[in-house]
C-alpha cells in the first residue's frame, strides 16, 4: 500500500476499488486533480493463461459506449485482453412461446455488440493503468473507520470548498474537497451525508456458475425469458458460458441443493438446449436481486456513482454500464468545470452530472422491473401479447434498431 503523511489533502478521494471507482481514477490519470482509492480488499492475482478452473463467474457485459472510453485510454492494451470475449450477436427468445430476437452487429454496421469480461479482470486492467499514474495515491488494503462530512451552506455561499475528513484503519487521516462513494448498495458515504435510498426485494436470488456446453457459444449472447426468471448464457474468452438464472428464492435454494448432473439436466431444459448439454460445471454462487435508487446523487463536496446511487436488476446485463457511464460523466463534469476555473466541488457543478444520470438511470431501472413482472408472468394473454411483441420487434427494423442502440449506449 502507498504510504501517505497523516493529514495528506486530495482533490478527490474515491470510496471504492471496483469496477466504477477504479473507471472514474482511469479517467482521471494525468488530470489536474490530486486523487486517492480507498478499497479494502487485495485482487488475487490473475494469471494471463489460466485454465478454466480459474475464471470467474461473476462477468460483465460492457457496451460499446464504455467499450470505446476505454479502448481510447489504452485498459485494454493489457495483457489481460485476451482473457476478454467479444460479443457479436444477441439471442432472445420466451419459453412460453415462439417469440424470438436477434441482434447482429453485422446488421448495425459495427464490428461488436459489446464485450464479456469478468469482473476481477478489468478491475486488475483498469488497476494496472492507475498505479503508475503520478497523480493517484492507491490505499488497498484500507478500511475507513470514519468519515467527517458536514457541508457548510455558509462556505459554499463564500466561494469556499466543503472539505471532508476520513479516518482510517491505519490511523492516518486524509482530506478531500470531493468525496466520492463508489462503496456499493450499503455506502458509507451515503450514509455520512444522510442520502436516503428506496431499496426493493425481487424475493429472488440470482445462480451464477460457469459451464461448458456440446455447442458452441459463437460469440453469442442467448437469453430466455420464462415465467420463473431469465435465463442468460454470456460467451467466455476460454469457450464456456457464464450462466445468470434469476430464481425465486424457494427455487434458487432447491437448484443449489441439486447434484451435478441433475443440475446439469434442469439448466439443458431450462434453456431448451440451445447449446446443446452441459457438459462440465463450476461452482455454483447464489446473490439476491433487488433494485433501488438514492434520493439524490450529490451534496457539496459530495457525490455517489454505480451502486451507491442505484442498482436494477441484472436481466438486461446493464448494471456495470449504467455505473461506469455514471463515473465517465461525473469526470467530465468536473475537468471541463476545472479548465474554465470554476467551483468543481460545488453543489452547482455536480448538479450538472445529476441531471444527466440520474433520469436515465431511473428509467432503466423502471424498464427492467417492467420486463421482469411482464416476463415473469405465465397469464396465456400475456404470453401472447410478449411473443407478439418480441416477432415484431424482429421484423421492424427501425424498432430494432432504436433498442440496440439504447443498449450499447448510444
């Protein structure tokens, strides 16, 4: 860990190492700005080769929008690319009918609908780009013992910054003129400026594990919708797929309580063996599925980006990207307010990053729940009017083409 003097002041100290905080340091390598990463847990080291007893299961799907962002600042000239799989096409069918549809790239003239990484992988890419950077201070492995945050209107109406004091487990306390929590659904830096925050139960839990299939994946993404949850195969870098199956928690504890074999036989059924049988399986992890949002993203000298602002449910693989958008933003807030000399930190200026993210999160998080009751239902009409409406879709170009744009982030 970097060593630091007690007292040591930076312009941004980020509550965080993932993915979201980890995006908005990368995009602040070589800025004006003096920043610090809190994160209290190592990454493992990751082998470039790992066979595939070593590959995650917990996977993003990144669009091309953050894609891009990050090709442009050079995290995927890592060595570790290779461990990432491009995804050209997009399957999506309901069980309980003949409604289909497909995404091709090569439809939208672009060379990918995005990409599949695991989650421990572009940390360790994005991590490997900030360390060397002069203007990043990495804390890891740290603990936050406490934060002093006590916003004063009085100094903003003088032209003065808010500062905040975070102790820490080494007994060393730093200063930031703007905190930002990138901590996750139970943020301490939400909790520090009394940001309140609706959080919903889906009353399911999401199976997560890795298999091999007697099919090819062909760099697809395939995705069933059935009345007990979606079914996603996401394609790996090594051949195998990493499943996502939203169950309701009665049926997620009996899926786990299933040998191999059997599990194996319900996950082939389950996706009516679009890639064929499961022939080996990983280890299989169990995370509940809620959704949620603060009540604001920012206070002076504040502010809250991924889920520390917002999470949805994850049927449509766009948690990771709302985040990351969230952290792209909220940096070019702050640069352009920088460049032109004016109050960064303030209220006034992170506002701007409000209004661009907030909205659209909320709207994606209202769509996903949407999708999840209107897909979650075994009503015939229903499923009649879905299997309508997906065979439309297909067959309406400009329809089809206005909803993969939304989901690469155009």
């Amino acid at each position: 860990m970097t060593e630091i003097a007690d007292g040591t002041g930076f312009d941004i100290v980020i509550v965080g190492g993932g993915i979201v905080g980890l995006s908005l340091a990368n995009e602040l390598i070589n800025s004006d700005f003096s920043v610090a990463v809190i994160e209290r847990s190592e990454l493992k080291d990751i082998a470039e080769d790992a066979g595939d007893e070593e590959v995650s299961c917990r996977v993003s799907a990144i669009n091309r929008s953050a894609l891009k962002r990050f090709q442009h600042s050079g995290v995927l000239r890592s060595p570790l690319a290779r461990r990432v799989c491009v995804f050209e096409k997009m399957f999506v069918w309901d069980q309980t009918g003949a409604g289909q549809i497909q995404f091709d790239s090569a439809e939208l003239g672009v060379s990918e609908l995005g990409i599949l990484v695991e989650n421990n992988v572009l940390q360790q890419m994005l991590l490997d780009r900030i360390k060397p950077a002069d203007n990043i201070t990495y804390l890891c492995p740290e603990e936050i013992t406490g934060i002093d945050y006590m916003p004063d209107e009085q100094r903003q109406d003088e032209g003065k910054q808010t500062v905040s004091s975070i102790s820490l487990a080494s007994g060393k306390k730093i200063q930031a003129t703007l905190l930002v929590g990138a901590d996750g659904v139970d943020s301490k830096v939400r909790e520090v400026a009394a940001i309140q925050r609706t959080k919903q139960s889906y009353q399911q839990q999401g199976l997560v594990c890795n298999v091999s299939t007697s099919e090819k994946h062909r760099n697809t993404a395939w995705q069933c919708f059935m009345p007990s949850g979606p079914l996603a195969f996401l394609p790996l870098f090594n051949g195998q797929s990493s499943i996502v199956w939203s169950l309701d928690e009665k049926a997620a504890l009996q899926a786990m309580a299933l040998d191999d074999d059997d599990f194996k036989l319900a996950l082939a059924e389950a996706s009516e063996f679009r890639l064929g049988e499961i022939l080996t399986l990983g280890q299989r992890f169990l995370f509940p599925l809620s959704h949620g949002h603060a009540s604001e993203y920012v206070k002076p000298g504040l502010a809250l980006i991924g889920d520390a602002a917002h999470n949805i449910h994850p049927l449509a693989g766009q948690g990771a990207n709302l985040g990351i958008a969230d952290a792209f933003v909220l940096s070019d807030v702050i640069q352009c307010a920088r460049k032109a000399h004016r109050r960064w930190a303030a209220l006034h200026t992170l506002s701007k990053y409000q209004r661009q993210r907030k909205g659209a999160n909320q709207l994606m998080e209202v769509s996903m729940t949407g999708f999840k009751h209107l897909f979650g239902e075994a009503n015939p009409v229903l499923s009649e009017i879905r299997n309508a409406g997906l065979s439309l879709v297909d067959h309406v170009p400009a329809l089809k083409y206005r909803i993969i744009r939304q989901a690469l982030g155009h």
